[in-house]
C-alpha cells in the first residue's frame, strides 16, 4: 500500500530525465525510420509500444518492496543461466548470432536479464558482510569471491558464445565493478590482468572472423568500402551536422542508407547529424545528469546490500551509454550496444526502464528504513 511518504521521496529528477531520454529515443527512431509512403514504421510503433509497456515495467519495480525484489532476484539470476543455456541450444538465429529466444509475439534477448539480476546476486553473495557506509574499508576473503567470480565467468562465456562479444563484456566488467566495491584485494586485478595478457592469443582466436575485423578496425586498418564501412560512414553523419545540424528528418546519409543500423546501434549518429553539435551535446549532457543524480542517491545510502544492487544497475546502463557512443565516434570497436533509452530495441529498453524503476524505488526506500 502507497502511502504520502512514497509520493514525497519519489526521485522526480530522475524519472524526469528518463522521460526526456526516452522522448528523445522515440523521436529519432521515428526520424531514422521514416519513409514519405510510411511515416509511421513498424519500428516506431514497437518502440512506442516497448516505451508505453517499459514504463509500466519501471513502476512495477519502483512500487515493489526492494526487499522482496531482492529475494526472489537472487534466485530470478539462475533462471537468466538456464534462458541462456536454452538459447544455445534452442535460440532464434539472426544477424550472425544465436542470442534470442522467440516468444511468437516477439523476441527476447535472455542475456540483458543478466544485466538486471547479476547485482541483487552479488549482494546476496555477501550479505552476511557488516553494512557499511560507502567507501568504507571491507575486507572478505578471495575464498568468498570464488563462488559468485565462478558464476560471473560462467555467464560472460555462455554470451561470449552466442556471440554478443558487447553484452559479454558489459556483464564481466560490470561484475568486476562490483567484486571491487565490496572490497576484493585489489591484487586480484593484476592477477587477472597478467592471465587476460597472456590469454590474449588464444582468445583472439576464439573471435569470430567479424569480431577480429572490427578490432582491427580501430588501429586504423581494413578498407572504407568494407571493414571500416560502418565507423566511416557514422563519422561522415556525425561531422555533416555541423553546429546546429540539418534539422529533423533531413538527415542525408541516414535517408539515403549510407548509415548502416541507423535506428538501433547508430542513433546516435541520426541525432548528431540532423540536430548537430548542440544535440549530440545535449544528449550527453542529460545521461551525465542522470548518472549523477543516481551517484547522489547511492552516496547517501545506508546499507551496504541497496549500494551493491544500486551501483550494479548504474554501471550497466552507464558502460551501454559509453561503450555505444564510443564506437559510433571510431573510439571503440564495434560491438552492438544500444544506446539505453534511445536506441530501437525492446528488450533493452525494458530492462533498462526495469533498472531505473528499481534505482528510484531504492531512492524512495532509503527514508523508510
């Protein structure tokens, strides 16, 4: 039951800045996908439809009890496992991976779940740890760390495997992330570090074909009419808006399809382009007020379980955003990571909304206990 204290302590900035984010998404999806003969696409209609049901899906986890979101969170995690063991075995097949499993109304990619529940299971992992303030000095044993590392690294090679070399990463370094705030002894990385350096080879090997190319891509190498094809071409869009851009709709390499996964992993291209300097600018901004705003909230945390499940949900979405405009702008390879918010794609965007919704509901649930 909602009581006056919920409305009091709602975190309005966020949501709102979450509005404005998803308007935005909206907007351009509509702009990337809009033809004379069909303004109104089935790609801007899914997405109208995955925001309408995505904010739905936000205050499900905002309303609930956080304490109940974690209970069942803990165990919610191994049925993402066996979703994307099945999708192994039994996934819908497209654009060169197995990484979906097909609903008949729709499809669904198992692997962002992992993003959602991979904090709540960190924390449980070490909820016997005294709560603390944030920042204090904990110090578990590397024995405490095997069971939940042993999980993460299972997760990140069945992704890995799909191949969705992107989301793989995201969940590793997120899970990372994590095992660092709790207080791993931070010798741990330079082991790691030292393995992954000479693992290096045999995992260059394991990438498929495509993957080594966009790698390479990024020291300079590959033809402009091929390997170098997409990063050129969203460069071009980007630089063509100039200042002030070419106004909605008037975008020239997105209309006439020189921008390849316009309304998806390069959006951001698309808003560049047609709202110029001033847009691209403007979006950055409004993720950099979200991301602080939440980083306000988890400082003023109290326990240490809400500050494990809190930074998990903001370094997902936050690593997204990075990684997404990164490699729309040849700073990064690229790897098939939408834009949150923006970008086409419902299951992201679900799981992203579900992130937020479940952010706010630890911001509101921080003065009731």
């Amino acid at each position: 039951m909602l009581d006056r204290r919920y409305f009091r302590y709602f975190d309005w900035v966020s949501f709102g800045l979450t509005i404005i984010l998803l308007s935005i998404g909206l907007v351009f999806v509509f702009s990337a996908t809009y033809s004379p003969n069909n303004p109104f696409s089935l790609f801007f209609k899914k997405q109208l439809g995955g925001a309408l049901s995505g904010l739905c899906i936000y205050f499900f986890f905002c309303i609930n009890d956080a304490r109940k979101l974690a209970r069942w969170g803990f165990f919610t995690y191994f049925i993402v496992l066996g979703l994307l063991l099945y999708t192994m075995i039994g996934g819908w097949i497209g654009m060169g991976g197995k990484r979906w499993i097909s609903l008949y109304f729709m499809r669904f990619q198992p692997s962002e779940l992992a993003k959602l529940f991979l904090p709540v299971f960190v924390a449980c992992s070490f909820s016997d740890l005294e709560e603390t303030k944030f920042g204090s000095a904990l110090t578990p044993s590397f024995r405490d760390f095997l069971w939940p590392l042993g999980i993460l690294l299972i997760s990140f090679l069945i992704i890995l495997k799909q191949p969705d070399l992107g989301t793989a990463l995201i969940i590793l370094f997120s899970g990372f992330i994590l095992f660092w705030f709790v207080g791993i002894d931070k010798r741990f990385f330079l082991v790691f570090g030292i393995v992954g350096l000479l693992g290096a080879p045999l995992l260059w090997r394991c990438l498929k074909p495509y993957q080594q190319n966009r790698i390479l891509v990024l020291f300079g190498q590959g033809d402009a009419r091929k390997e170098r094809y997409q990063v050129e071409q969203s460069k071009i869009a980007i630089g063509s808006g100039g200042v002030y851009g070419k106004g909605l709709l008037r975008g020239t390499q997105n209309k006439l399809q020189f921008l390849p996964e316009d309304h998806t992993d390069f959006i951001f291209s698309v808003i560049c382009e047609e709202l110029g300097f001033v847009g691209g600018v403007t979006v950055l901004l409004l993720f950099a007020m979200l991301f602080a705003r939440i980083i306000f909230v988890i400082l003023q945390l109290k326990s240490l379980f809400d500050q494990i499940v809190a930074v998990g949900l903001l370094v997902h979405i936050l690593l997204s955003a990075y990684i997404n405009i990164a490699m729309t702008t040849g700073l990064l390879p690229i790897v098939g990571i939408p834009l949150p918010l923006v970008s086409y794609g419902i299951s992201n965007l679900w799981i992203t909304l579900a992130s937020l919704g479940w952010l706010n509901n630890i911001a509101i649930r921080r003065f009731y206990y």
